[in-house]
C-alpha cells in the first residue's frame, strides 16, 4: 500500500494482522466468539507450546523461560470461565453506529502538549515538537479476520491522510484493539517513525513486514526519542495473546513520556489489582502532568476485573498515580464486553463524585476530541 489513496483506505477496510495459520477449528472458534478473539481470550492452549517463537531471553521475575507473567497477579481464566461468560448473558446491545460530534485536523507540530483520541486506544500525543501515536488501529474491524469480529461503531477522529508526520509509535501490546499491523506498516512506509514495543512484540510485526524497525523494551526499560522525550516501559496488568497457542508469550506494558511539558502515564489496558503498579509510578517519576487512563471493557466483572479496569478502578489509578488531569479512552468504539457503549463516561461521572473529584479533572475522550495542557502559569 502506497500513496494518500491507500492510506486513506486503511479508514474503510478490514484488520490485516492473519496468525500464522488458520485451521478449521480456529475459524469457526473466531465465528462464534469474536469479541473474544480480539481480547486473547481464545488462547488456552497453554500446553501446546514449550517453545516461545516471539522471544527468547533470560529468566526473570516476569518471564518464566515461555510465558511471560504479572508477579502476585491472577493470570488466565480457563475454558469453562470463558464459555460462562459468552453464554450467560448480560450483553447490553449497541446501536449501529455511535458517531463522535468531534474531528480533529492537527497541527504539523506543537511546542506545548496536546493530546487526540483517534479512537479506542490509539491517541495522537504532541509534545515538546514530536507526535507520538499510541496502539494506532484504522482497520474497521479489531479482529484476526476481516469478515467478522468487533466492527468500528465510529469512524477513527483524525483521517489517516490527517496526520501529522509520526516520530514514534508506542505499542502496548498484541491484542487486536491495539495492535492493528496494516496500520504500523502503512505509518512504517509514509513516515519511518520509531517503533517501541514490549519484548516479543518486534517479532509479530517483523513477521507482517520484514521490513519494519521495532525496538523492543523490557520493563523498566526507557527509549530517549529525542527533543527531550523519554518513553519508560511500566509494567500493567494484563497479558497477551494473537492466535490459539501463544498466550503470555510477548510482553505488555503501559508507558510513561518523561518531557519539557511535563510528565505522561499512558495505560493501554490493564487491572487495577493491588493498586502498586499506579503507586510505582508515582514514586518512580514524581508528579504527572497526565494521566491517560482506561474505562472501558470490563463487564462481567468476575471476568474482567483482572485485565480491564472499570470507572471507579480508573478513578482509584489516577489518585494513586497523582496526576494532575486524566484523561478516559478505551470506549465506545469497539463493543469488546458486555456493558452499554455509553456506561463508561456514565460510571465514571458517579465515580467522580464519590472520590470529590472535579469532573473536569478526568475527561472521557471521544473519537477527535482534543485536550491541551494550559501555557505554563496559567
């Protein structure tokens, strides 16, 4: 794909990302559970693979030699959890479309700090003069197969031919709501950014494109972008998992962008869990300017609470964290689980005001909504 023509299609067309191998068994599991699919939540096979193709390192005490792990946290949920939840009901239908009143044309390049939703979780973030974009995903549906899986309720909130030249693409893990790689090839070819991702994640994207550069990170580990701007490896709680049988073997993390203007803690996904990782953070890097939060997909609780805050965890994160202003995304855009497409900013607003927070200080982002940080001393 070359020329403002076929990127703009990227807009209209279906997910590109195909595992390896699609067997009989694979694709009539992806039609009949692809919410699922999107999620990882197929990838039980837990025992077919003592290899780990995607990444082959050192133990650690995230990586047992095959499966990487979140330390003290629950980690997969078996079969019969998973066919409870897709049989038990509780689904809140979604209309059709669920248009954004917003869209964004940005600037080629902001000397101050100002964030986009694009949409779900991918988000143009410009700061210090760099444009950053987090999990880009254009494709109309986040699923392994074009024809089926969670399909766009809205358009994405800035056009791909809107895009201000990209710096740097940030990954947070595989799932196909955040890694979609038509659109990382399609970024790779128009602007050569830099690509971070947790480890394992370069070999995924190398095996869509041999071409691409990625920088694969551990956690704890940083990547200097330049102008300024460090891009910090955090641990999350969540984990991974593109096909049947490679759960937990490539990393997942959440950022945090040390800049001129201040601070920033992306989380793509995670659990609230015991609330250390936000804690961390905190101690780690001081006070944040941002905090960019998710709120969305996390009905059944049973099911979810441990790979998927819901508004009030959302809430607890962003006063463990301390940031200044958070901002809300990862709703609304794709029905993953089982709750309204508009109960998040709903849940979040109650929980807002059970914590006395302002309202203002936590913002529910919709597709090409914009938030920019005040001039200094304002």
């Amino acid at each position: 794909m070359s020329g403002a023509k076929d990127e703009a299609a990227l807009e209209v067309r279906g997910c590109g990302p195909h595992p390896p191998v699609m067997n009989r068994r694979r694709l009539l599991t992806l039609l009949g559970l692809p919410a699922a699919a999107t999620l990882g939540t197929l990838g039980y096979s837990t025992a077919a693979r003592a290899r780990n193709s995607y990444y082959q390192g050192p133990v650690s005490d995230h990586f047992d030699g095959v499966r990487f792990f979140s330390p003290g946290q629950p980690q997969d949920k078996g079969l019969t959890e998973l066919l409870r939840w897709q049989l038990g009901g509780g689904r809140v239908s979604w209309p059709d479309t669920y248009p954004s009143p917003f869209r964004d044309r940005p600037p080629a390049r902001v000397d101050g700090l100002r964030v986009a939703l694009v949409g779900h979780a991918s988000l143009l973030i410009q700061a210090a003069g760099l444009n950053i974009l987090t999990d880009p995903v254009y494709a109309e549906r986040a699923s392994p197969v074009t024809f089926a899986g969670p399909k766009r309720a809205n358009p994405p909130g800035i056009a791909f031919t809107d895009l201000p030249k990209i710096d740097a693409v940030l990954i947070t893990h595989n799932h196909y709501d955040h890694l979609d790689l038509d659109t990382v090839a399609a970024l790779w070819r128009r602007d050569r950014p830099r690509i971070v991702a947790p480890l394992g994640n370069d070999a995924i994207i190398r095996a869509h494109d041999p071409g691409i550069a990625v920088e694969a990170r551990d956690w704890g580990e940083a990547v200097d972008l330049g102008s300024g701007v460090t891009a910090h490896l955090e641990p999350a709680y969540h984990w991974s998992a593109r096909g049947m049988n490679d759960r937990r073997m490539a990393l997942w993390c959440a950022y945090v962008l040390t800049t001129p203007q201040g601070t920033i803690y992306h989380v793509g996904d995670t659990g609230f869990g015991d609330g250390r990782i936000f804690e961390r953070v905190r101690e780690r890097f001081g006070r944040l300017k941002l905090a960019i939060l998710p709120i969305g997909a996390y009905e059944p609780r049973w099911f979810m609470e441990p790979q998927h805050m819901n508004p009030d965890d959302a809430v607890r994160a962003f006063l463990a964290c301390g940031a200044e202003q958070a901002l809300g995304h990862h709703w609304g855009t794709f029905r993953l689980t089982n709750e309204g497409i508009d109960e998040p900013p709903q849940e979040l607003a109650a929980a807002l005001q059970a914590a006395n927070v302002p309202p203002e200080r936590f913002r529910a982002l919709r597709p090409g909504e914009v938030w920019e940080a005040p001039p200094s001393g304002a």
